[in-house]
C-alpha cells in the first residue's frame, strides 16, 4: 500500500497541494495574529 502511494505522482501531487494550502492558511493565520497584537 504505501508503496503503490510512493510510486503514485497523482497521490504525490495531492498530498503537495494539501501541503501548499494548509502552509498558506497557516501563513496567513500568522500574518493575522502578528498585526492584531502589534496594533494594541
């Protein structure tokens, strides 16, 4: 099994897009907070 997911690029290509939108929700989170908390 995992090593049908390994060889897979589709399941590859999903797992990096999961990857770059988690990281910009994550990004963007961070962003938020920092300009809350320099603004009070």
């Amino acid at each position: 099994m995992l090593d049908l997911l390994f060889n897979d690029p589709v399941a590859w290509g999903s797992l990096l897009g999961l990857g770059i939108v988690v990281a910009l929700c994550g990004y963007y989170v961070y962003l938020f907070m920092h300009n809350t908390n320099s603004n009070l």
